[in-house]
C-alpha cells in the first residue's frame, strides 16, 4: 500500500508540472491566436494563416458556444485555455483524491476502529465533493441532472447547495455556491478528521 502512496505522490508531481507546462504552452498559442483574430497581426502573414487552418478548427466549438451565448467570437481562444487550465485542475484534484482515500484506507487498517471512523468519514466527504464537482461539470457541458448517472449527484450536493443558494448571490451568471459547498466540505471534514 505504501508503494501504491508513493507512486500516486509521484504521478501527482508530474502531472502537476503537465499541466503547468501544458497551460503556459497553451497560454502562448491562444494569445497569438487572439492577435491573429484580432487583426493585430497582418491576416495575410503566414503565422495568422497557419493559425487559421491549424488552431481555428479546435477553438471553433467553443467559439460556437461563446457567440451563442452573445460573446464575442475573438475571445474563443481565451476560454478555451480557461478550459485547458480547468480541465488540468480537476485532473489534479481527482489525483490527490484518489491518494487521499487510499491514505485513509491504509490508516484504517492500521489504527482500528477509529481508523473506519476516520475512513468513513474521509470518504463520506470524499464522495459529496465528487458530487459537488460532478455538478459545476454538468453544468459547464449543459448535461441533463435527470440522467441516471448524474442523478446521484443531484440528490448529493442539492441539500448543500440549496441553502447556501438562498445565502450567497450569484456573481452576474456565475453561481458561487458549488465553490463554496468545497471549500465548506473540505473545512468540516478537517475539523471532523482532526476530533478523532
């Protein structure tokens, strides 16, 4: 088990660094991408028209979403490296949650009965993060909440996020209360954990 630690440890690093490597990469290419759309680099220069025909078709689906929701098509290539860096993020988060409910089952099998406590309760928190996290997903992709496999995490995170709804506003079409409901989760089952 302490191998199976160490190389989860190792396989977080790296992705780590993927995704920060990844995002600067990224970071470069949709700016020039923005320039190119922009018109502030001349449109008949072959950067801009390599840009056009190899970058424009992997931000075109996001452009679509962003003028269908009355965006301006030149900021496509920013919320696709929004996008990039999202998506690196919750790769990160699903690793360190992965290490975390193998750490509490190893602690559990060494401690005893306050280690199934302590693992009970680590995975209980564990389980309502994912569902918190399974819903701002959904609802960034538009996914039905009625379908069976997003169902569970309806019937999870909405006894959390109604009442900090009721609370928090939303900030213009932006709902904070998932962000909340995490770091609200997080501190509760530190504070559990820490009891024991």
């Amino acid at each position: 088990m302490d191998v199976l630690l160490t190389a989860l440890d190792a396989l977080i690093v790296v992705a780590r660094q993927a995704v920060f490597v990844i995002a600067v990469a990224s970071f470069v290419v949709f700016a020039v991408d923005w320039l190119v759309r922009t018109r502030r680099i001349n449109p008949f220069n072959p950067v801009a028209r390599f840009y056009r025909h190899a970058v424009h078709p992997i931000t075109l689906p996001i452009e679509r979403r962003v003028v269908r929701a009355g965006g301006v098509p030149s900021s496509a290539p920013w919320w696709t490296l929004v996008g990039v860096v999202v998506g690196g993020i919750l790769l990160i988060v699903l690793l360190q949650f992965v290490r975390s409910l193998f750490a509490s089952a190893l602690i559990a099998m060494v401690s005893g009965g306050a280690g199934l406590v302590y693992l009970i309760i680590s995975w209980t928190f564990g389980i309502l993060q994912i569902a918190v996290l399974l819903r701002v997903v959904s609802s960034w992709l538009h996914l039905p909440e009625w379908k069976w496999w997003l169902r569970w995490s309806v019937v999870l995170s909405e006894p959390i996020l109604r009442p900090l709804r009721r609370v928090i506003p939303p900030f213009g079409m932006m709902d904070v209360t998932p962000i909340v409901a995490w770091f609200a989760l997080r501190i509760i089952e530190s504070i559990l954990l820490h009891a024991l």
